[in-house]
C-alpha cells in the first residue's frame, strides 16, 4: 500500500477514478483513517465522489464507532441524489445494520423508503436484524422476499444456528432449494455447538463436497467435546486425503484442543505445524503456547514460546497465565518483569496472571503495588476480573476488612463470585460477623442459591454458634421446599 500511494502521490491531477481505486484499496487493507483521509483530501481537491466512491467508503465504518461516519456519508449522497442509485441505499443499509441496534432503526427507515428494492436491499435487512438478535423479525422478513437466493436462506441458518435453536434450522435447511458449502458448514457447526456431533458427524458424512472449513469445524467439534480417538482419527483422515491445514485450522483445532486438555491431538497438530510455512506465525505459535499451557505442559510452552522470532502481548500472556494456572507464581512474575525489560506494553490480560500469581504466592504487598500500578502506570482501569483476583489475595491473607471495604467502593457492580470469594475467605480465617453480611449481599443476587446458606451454617458450626446453625438449616429446608 506504501508504494501505491506514493505513486498516487506523484499524480497532479487525479480523478474520480483512481481515488476511487485507492479508497477501495485501503478499505481492503483495513487503513480505515487513511481511507477517510483520502476521501478528505478529495474534497479539498474539488473532486466529487461518484455513486462508487461513498459504498467503498462505507465499508470503513465498523461496529458501534462508525455510526456518525455512516451518517455523515448519507447525508453526502442524499445532498448528490445518489440515492436513487439502488447500489447506494444497499451500501447503506448494510452498514447501518452493522452499527448494531443503533443504526437499525434507521436502517428500517431507509429500506422502508426505497421505491424498489432487490435481493440484496432485502438480504442485508434480514442480516442486520438477525444479527441485532431480532431472530424472529428476521424469519418474518425472510418469508416476506419476493425473491430468495442462497445468502437469504443461509443468513437466517446461521442465525437459528448461533442462537442454538437447531429444530429449526434443520426445518429451515430441509427447505432449501439448493444448498452449498456456507449451508452444510452452518449445520455441522450448530450442531458441534450444542454438544450435538453425533447429528454433526450425520450431516458432514452425507456432505457432497467437504471444504478444509469443514473439517476444521467437525475435528475441533469432536475436540471440544473430549473426543480424543475420533478427533485425531479425523485430523489423521483430513490429511490423508491430502488438505493442508491453514492457520485458521490450527488455532481453531489448539483452541478446542486447550479448552478439553487434549495433549496427544495437539502435539499432532504441532508435528504438522512444524511440517509447515507456519511455524513462524506468531498467531499459531500463541495457540500452540496456550495449549500447552492449559494442558499443563510447561516445558512444552515454554520451549516453544523460547522459540518465537517475533513475540507479542498474547506470546506473554498465554506462558504468564500458565504459569500463575500452574502454581508457578515465581516464573510468572519473572516473565513479568522480563516482559517490562523488553519494552513489551502489558494489557487486562497481563494483569490477571499477574495478580493471579501473587495470590498463590500469599504476596500481599506486592499484589497491592500490581493492582494500583494498572491504571497509575499503564492506563489499564481495572474490570471485574481484576477486582476477583485482588479481593482473592486479600482473602487469601486474611485481610477480609480491607477486602470488605474495597467491594464496597468498586466502580463496578461486585458480582457473585466476588462475593463468593470473600465467603470463602470468611469460613477459612472463621469471621462469622462478615460471613453473615456477605451472605446477606449474595442473597440478593442469587436469592435461590442454598450453597450459600450451606457455607455459612458451616462457619456457624465451625464457630460453635449451633443456635444459629439450627436456623440456618432450617431455612434451607424451608427454601429447599419452595423450590
């Protein structure tokens, strides 16, 4: 891109075209400020964008952000008619749909004012409402076209998948006219993700042409269900018939391979990777990393994470978090201050290990000193997360009070496992007075929840409060009947 914009550069007189040209190829490359830049620059330059120029600016405004922007670009072609231009209002509805529920409802506005509508006007209203979570406008919608292709049967597929409601979308895919790849995938995944793979195994044998997505899918399904044999089986058979796995299959397949602690497919899949090109990307050494981590071999992650040419913040954070999971606090603060020495910016994540690490370690002080670093140094304000890990610490060393009185001025609403948190502390430093105020904070949140009641009758009996512990036990009994 450098050198296609200083050869646009040297340009005297550029037209519609070329900056249209370049527009397009920035959006591409994800230069979102520079594509504005440019589009400003023509302006200036008393160039008028055409009915290309402002769908290619369009695709530079993303998610929430990029609200006013598609405003702004609206308001630009409703001054130059270029509404009337059926590919315009498109653009628009579809990138007022993707700014979420705000832009929306003036996403509905526009399609409802368009004097003709195609396929796409209607496909990217029902994506857009779908994606909003409205399922069932979308379906309405849906059965309203008066022309369907195979985007509008699969957009409202992967919404029924997504939102786990499989009756229907197998309803749904029975019913098309035709199905392709995108059709069969959206099944076999719905179904991996409701725990489901013997109907997704179903569907993948009875596929006409499977895709390396496909396999990626149906492999890290049987993965994350714990299915060691058939995962590996499968890995094994995809190879065989000659798919080389991308990136993409590597980190979903480690992902899924951490999440279930399945060692003997991950180191398969690092044996492949080591056969491959992507042995150097940073993307898949972080997965392999992580799943080494997870699955508890350190040597492993930590040879490879040695290993790395180029490291970034996940590199760290993946081999701190398997060190502080681990019970290693020592390493995992090493790596911290190694991390700092070479000049490698910390985030949230960083800090979770880190404090995480101190509370095993029983270091007070220095998990105190951590936490009010975050934000005085770094400019990381701290979530509920890192609340958890720092009212942990203070449990853990007996500083209930402190911990007590930090949940009570948190910016952020304490949920229940923080609470949880300082009731675990409660009953083993045995402080009966917090115990019954905590619990008292938790049954407002989880008013059904007996396990609470439990621990504290614990404490009481622990306590030799056994007028106290009768009551309680009693409660639950009467709660247990209510229920």
């Amino acid at each position: 891109m450098t050198l296609a914009i200083t050869t646009f550069n040297q340009i005297q007189e550029p037209n519609v075209l070329l900056y249209n040209t370049l527009i397009r190829a920035l959006t591409r490359n994800s230069q979102y400020c520079d594509a504005f830049y440019m589009f400003f620059e023509m302006q200036r330059n008393g160039v008028l964008g055409d009915n290309f120029t402002y769908p290619f600016l369009l695709k530079a405004c993303c998610g929430r952000s990029g609200f006013s922007r598609v405003q702004m670009i609206h308001t630009h072609v409703e001054k130059l008619g270029f509404c009337r231009d059926i590919f315009v209002p498109n653009a628009l509805i579809d990138s007022y749909s993707k700014c979420g529920k705000c832009g929306l409802d003036t996403a509905l506005v526009l399609f409802g004012s368009m004097r003709e509508r195609d396929v796409v006007s209607w496909n990217s209203m029902v994506a857009g409402l779908v994606k909003c979570g409205l399922l069932n406008e979308g379906r309405r919608l849906f059965d309203e076209m008066p022309e369907r292709d195979i985007v509008s049967w699969n957009t409202v597929l992967d919404g029924y998948s997504k939102a786990g409601e499989m009756n229907a979308a197998f309803e749904l895919f029975e019913k098309m006219p035709e199905r392709n790849v995108v059709s069969w995938s959206t099944m076999i995944g719905g179904y991996c993700k409701a725990g489901e793979v013997e109907m997704a195994k179903v569907l993948f044998d009875k596929m006409p042409v499977k895709n390396l997505v496909t396999w990626t899918i149906m492999i890290s399904g049987y993965a994350e269900k714990g299915l060691a044999k058939e995962a590996l089986h499968l890995y094994k058979q995809m190879e065989k018939i000659g798919l080389k796995p991308d990136a993409g299959t590597f980190i979903s397949v480690l992902s899924a391979c951490a999440e279930s602690s399945l060692l003997g497919l991950g180191k398969k899949v690092h044996v492949s990777i080591e056969k491959s090109r992507l042995k150097y990307s940073i993307r898949v050494c972080n997965a392999l990393v992580d799943m080494y981590s997870k699955c508890g071999n350190l040597v492993k992650a930590s040879d490879v994470f040695e290993k790395m040419v180029l490291r970034d913040v996940v590199s760290w954070n993946s081999m701190l978090q398997g060190f502080a999971m681990h019970g290693h606090g020592e390493k995992a603060l090493d790596l911290f201050s190694r991390m700092n020495r070479e000049g490698v910016l910390p985030d949230g994540v960083t800090f979770v290990g880190v404090l995480c690490a101190c509370s095993h370690l029983g270091l007070v002080d220095r998990g105190r000193q951590y936490f009010s670093m975050m934000e005085r140094d770094y400019g990381i304000i701290p979530q509920v997360e890192h609340y958890g890990c720092i009212i942990d610490l203070l449990g853990r060393g007996g500083h209930l009070k402190e911990a007590f009185e930090l949940i009570k001025i948190m910016p952020i609403e304490p949920n229940a496992i923080i609470w949880g948190t300082l009731l675990g502390a409660c009953k083993v430093h045995d402080d009966v007075e917090l115990a019954e105020e905590v619990v008292d904070c938790l049954v407002k949140l989880e008013p059904s929840n007996d396990r609470n009641y439990s621990i504290l009758s614990n404490i009481y009996a622990t306590a030799d409060h056994w007028d106290k512990f009768a009551k309680v036990r009693l409660q639950i009994k009467s709660t247990s009947v209510l229920n």
